[in-house]
C-alpha cells in the first residue's frame, strides 16, 4: 500500500527540472561541453565512477561559468509548463506555503521561483561558487541535494518546520519519490516526461499536459471551489 493522504495540505513543494519547467538544467549546460560529459557518463557506466560523485564530476568537466548559469535561468523560465503559472496564483491565493526542492544549480532555480513569486528563502537547490570574473569555482559540496536520498532530508526538514501542516510534493522523478516517508502525498507529475516507474509507485498521478490539473490533487474539494474557479488573472 502506497502512503497517500487526502487534502488539505499546508504546504505544496514542488520539483523544477521536468516538473516546473521542461528542460533539464544540468543538460542544458552539458550540451555546451558535450563530449566532456559524455565521457563522465561512460566512466559512471562502466562503474569507474562511484555514482554519488557524478554530481561534482560533471561540473568539474563543464565548469559553468556565471553566464552559462544565466542561459540556464532563462531556458527554466522560458519553458515554464502550460498553467503553472495559474497554479501558483491560486495556491498563494489558498494560503499554502509553497516550495521548490531541485537538485539544479540554486542561482538558475532562484529564476524560476521569481517567476512563480516563490519566495528564496523557500528555494532548496544546490548552490555554486564564481570566482571574481565570473568563472566556475566550485559547488555545494555538503548539499544533501547533490547526493542520492538528498530530498527526503529536505522534505524532513521542511515538514518540521513550525505551521507547516502536511507536506504535498510534485515531482517527476525517482529523487523526488524518495522523500515519500517525510511527506502526505507525492503526486507523480507526467507532463513533461512520464518514467513509468515513478507513476506505479506512486498513489496519484497526472500527465496534464495543462499544469492546472494538478490542483485537484493538491486542494480539498473546498478549496478548489473557492479559489481554482477564480477568474483567471492572465
Ligand atoms: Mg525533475
């Protein structure tokens, strides 16, 4: 039995890469150093890597620099999905607290919170460090969100933050399914890329396309009726 709770929840955290936006961050820089990446990815393959350090190895080889970093906060916030934007406005109207939870890189996710009137301080992402003309410097090393299990640790520590309430996340992908014993229910959001393991495991599930369906997920029945059938303000 999947653990799934009905609304309503106090705070809605959502993924970014294939859940907010549809482009994944870290292909979007890879596809500027493509063969360097490529090669990473064999070695992880062929087991020379130890998976975990994928996420600092891959850096290493692209060094995105400040300007890569803000292709990539234009490309999230280009490719926003159909509706999120609504979605936002009546879950802010609905009084939830709303958060992003992404193992991207944080100047690039701060962008797309901007964008959704997200505020930083609900913004968990990996940061990066520039040096002073703006070149690649290095990563959070110690951010639970750059190692595998990392989101379960972020969605435990959102949970028990005071007034929190039950915790709904939206996410595509198995990292995101991971934090499912810190959270009430996990929607499994196929409207960017539906990965058929994800949605079995899951106890709800929506391919959308159009993000506004999400919401009967995340609002009581109440809920929706006193804020999703708002006049739309776009
Ligand atoms: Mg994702």
């Amino acid at each position: 039995m999947i653990p799934d709770k009905a609304p309503p929840f106090g705070t809605i955290v959502f993924d970014c890469d294939s859940t907010l936006s549809a482009i994944e961050g870290i292909d979007e820089l890879a596809s500027e150093k493509a063969e360097a990446v490529a090669e990473l990815t064999n070695l992880a393959m062929s087991g020379l890597v130890p998976l975990d350090e994928v996420y600092g190895k891959r850096l290493e080889m692209i060094q995105p620099d400040r300007a890569a970093l803000e292709r990539v906060a234009a490309r999230y916030t280009e490719e926003l999905i159909p509706g999120i934007r609504e979605v936002f406005r009546v879950l802010r109207a609905a009084k939830k607290r709303v958060a992003i939870v992404s193992g991207g890189l944080l100047p690039a996710v701060i962008a797309v919170a901007e964008e959704l009137g997200v505020d930083a301080k609900d913004v968990y992402a990996v940061g990066i460090s520039f040096d002073e003309s703006g070149r690649y410097s290095g990563f959070e090393a110690d951010s639970p969100l750059a190692r595998s299990g990392g989101k379960l640790d972020v969605l435990q520590e959102i949970a028990a933050q005071p007034g929190a309430g039950p915790v709904a996340l939206v996410g595509d992908g198995i990292t995101d399914l991971e934090a499912l014993p810190a959270i009430a229910r996990f929607l499994a959001w196929g409207g960017v890329v539906h990965r058929d393991e994800v949605h079995e495991r899951s106890a709800c599930s929506c391919d959308g396309p159009d993000a506004r369906e999400m919401l009967r997920y995340l609002l009581s029945e109440s809920e929706l009726a006193h804020y999703a059938a708002a006049e739309p303000k776009t």
